[in-house]
C-alpha cells in the first residue's frame, strides 16, 4: 500500500518539532549550567575576600590589644668608693640618721682555745731498737739494771731501755740450752751514726770476764730514728704566751665571731676585746717534739650590729651622695672601729662603701620620645644618647612602630657585663 503524501507530511512535521524539542532543552541546560559556574565563581571570589578581611581584622587585633615592645639597654657603670664617720652605741633605741648614729649591742661569751706552735730547740735524736739477749751462762733468774750496756759489733753503745729480767739456762741431756729474752734499747748518743742494721751484741760490763762470751745479743732489724730532732724550750713556751692572741685572732676568733653572729648580724673589724685564763702546753720544757700546742680559756666581748640597720643607714648616706638620676648597680659595705669603749657601749666606725653607678635614663621621658616613632626613628634616637648597647623586641615582629600607649612600652636598663 502506497504511503499517502499526507501522512508523509505529518511525520516529517512531528520530527522536525522533536528535534526543536530537544535542541531547546539543551540550549537552557547550557543555560543554566553556564549561570551556575556564573554564580560558583563569584562566591569563590567572595570567599577569597572574607578570608583577607578576617586576616586583616586579625592582624589589626593583634597590633591593637597585643602589641607590646620591649627596649634593653646596657649602660656602662662607674666605680664609687667612700668612707663615713659613724657612730653605734648601746644607749639607743633606733637609728639617728640624721646624727648617723646606729644601735650595737654587746655579744659576750666564753670559749676554749688552743694553737699551735713550733718546737724551735735542735738536738741529736737517738736511734732506737731490739736485741735479743741470749744466756749461756747460769741457770739462775737474773735481774739486770735499766741502762745496761751492750756494744754492737760496729763499736756503737746502746742502752737497755728499762730493768731487764734474765732467765736462766736450761739443762737438757747433760747441755745447757740458752735462754732468750727481747730488751728494748737505746743508742747512747744521738745521731744518724747509730742507724745501724742487724747486728751483734757483746754486755760491756762482762768485758774482759768469763762472762763477756756466754752473754750475747742479737738483732734483726735495723736500728731508727737517729738524727737531728727539735726540743721544747723556755723560749718557745714564752713566746707562744706572746703571740697566742694574736694568731688566735688571725685565724680563729674571726670565725668563732661570725659563728655566734648569725648572719642576721655584722661585728665591726676589730671591733672586739678578749682576755686568757688557764693556758696549759701539750709538752714539757726539754721534751722533744715538731710542735706543741697551747690551750687556754678565753672571754670574748664583741660589738654586734643588725645587718638591716646598717644597710639602711648605708642606703641613706648613699642617697645623699648621689642625685635622683644616679642608680646604685652593687654595693659592698664594710665596718671597721677606730674607738671601742666597751664599759659605756660607745664605738667609733669608720662605714666604707664601694660600688657600681650609672646614670639612669628618665624612662618616661624616654618613651615620650619615641612613642609613635618607626623602628628606624627609635634606633636614631637611642643612638643618639649614647648608651653602651641596645635591643629592641617587637611584638608581634612585622610590625615595624612603636606603641602609642606607654603601657606598651617595656624599657629596661642593665649594667654592662
């Protein structure tokens, strides 16, 4: 069947209007696809400009409410050193600084001492030893007296040291055993001559006796201790009486002072009085020895100041030698009495002070000078008043001014190491 022109028509139409359909469909897809990346790219762009913002707000915060400097400078200090007249006395209550007069107080107590000195006498020591005393001839106990004599086989005399108990000879088969005995003895002149080694021994007394060959002795180690030695003298002794209060002083009383102190109090240099009694001496005129000592009792009475009293007293008088603008880096105060009248609590002092100054900037004017400044302009400025060295800190660090609030301002001033 022959398809009409008609129907033909139509479908052409429909196909055609399809196509339309679809062509405009895509078209307003691009459309709105085109608006919508439009929109995205805008907002990104909006994103981009609130992130910049709120950096910026944040950064002003910071240099707003956090922003702080701080400004070190090293000066270089002068030495300073002066003396001061002052007066303590028990008779007060509180300090006069006006009259610079202080309250001392009077420390007093006891103690045992001793020191010690030198034996200065010279004298030949004597070489001392053993033997052993051998007896062949009797069977009979024998009692021999202190300072027998023995002869060594070198010629050299020592002596028995004290009273010798001899025991006799035993009888065995018919022969007689010799008995033995150890005698402590000492050379009977003093010097190295008489370090002699082991040696044998002949009793001088039996010399030219039957005796002299059944009495023998015998040592086996060397003899010691012969030399020169020292000696205690009349002079020694009289001499240490002299000069114990003053080594005392030297070397002990300043530390026992100190002790009975405490550290919340000072005691002037020399500032004290000291009496003996009871001296005694570790050895005997004519005894040998390297040194001896010297006890004795002694009664110490000392000025003592409060520590506190005397710093405010120094701090005052310091004060008044320095005008407003010098600072006082380190101080070294110290006391010595020149007049000590114990029995009316009077002392006359000499205060001396040695330290470290420097001319401390105004700080507030300081900072009028530089506040608002650049960091630039503040280096200029600092620069200019010839200051040892200095540093600057800045926070937060990309900020290149100064603070317009004070308060913001942190200026410190250190001595120059």
């Amino acid at each position: 069947m022959k398809k009409r022109f008609a129907d033909i028509g139509v479908k052409r139409k429909f196909f055609i209007e399809k196509l339309e359909k679809k062509d405009l469909e895509l078209e307003k897809k691009e459309f709105f696809q085109e608006k919508e990346g439009f929109f995205r790219k805008k907002e990104k762009i909006l994103k981009i400009f609130i992130g910049i913002f709120v950096f910026l707000f944040i950064l002003y915060f910071l240099s707003s409410f956090f922003q702080k400097i701080e400004i070190t400078i090293k000066a270089r200090p002068q030495e300073i050193s002066f003396d001061d007249k002052i007066t303590a006395t028990t008779k007060i209550s509180e300090i006069d600084f006006s009259q610079k007069i202080i309250l001392g107080k009077i420390l007093e107590f006891e103690s045992e001492i001793s020191e010690t000195f030198p034996c200065t006498g010279e004298i030949l020591k004597k070489a001392e030893g053993k033997i052993k005393l051998y007896n062949a001839y009797t069977t009979e106990d024998e009692t021999w007296r202190k300072n027998t004599r023995f002869i060594s086989s070198e010629g050299k005399i020592f002596l028995s040291k004290d009273k010798i108990f001899v025991p006799g000879a035993k009888m065995k088969e018919g022969k007689l055993e010799p008995s033995v005995v150890e005698v402590p003895v000492i050379a009977q002149e003093g010097g190295e001559d008489y370090n002699i080694g082991p040696s044998k021994f002949s009793v001088l007394v039996f010399k030219g006796t039957e005796k002299f060959f059944k009495y023998w002795g015998e040592s086996t180690e060397p003899m010691k201790g012969g030399g020169k030695g020292k000696v205690l003298l009349k002079t020694d002794i009289e001499n240490a009486k002299k000069n114990f209060e003053e080594k005392i002083e030297k070397e002990k009383i300043k530390k026992i002072l100190k002790e009975k102190a405490g550290t919340e109090k000072i005691i002037p240099e020399n500032c004290f009085v000291l009496s003996l009694s009871d001296e005694n001496f570790s050895k005997k005129e004519g005894e040998e020895c390297e040194n001896f000592e010297m006890k004795a009792k002694v009664k110490i009475k000392a000025l003592t100041i409060e520590k506190k009293d005397i710093n405010s007293l120094g701090e005052s008088l310091i004060s008044m030698k320095l005008n407003q603008k010098k600072k006082l880096l380190k101080k070294e105060m110290s006391l010595n009495c020149e007049g000590k009248d114990f029995d009316k609590g009077i002392f006359s002092l000499n205060l001396n002070v040695k330290g470290k100054i420097f001319e401390e900037p105004e700080i507030n004017d300081l900072k009028r000078k530089i506040v608002g400044k650049s960091i630039k302009e503040t280096k200029a400025i600092l620069e200019s008043l010839n200051f040892e060295e200095f540093k600057i800190k800045i926070f937060p660090r990309f900020l290149n001014k100064i603070p317009e609030n004070f308060d913001k301002i942190k200026i410190k001033v250190e001595e120059v190491e």
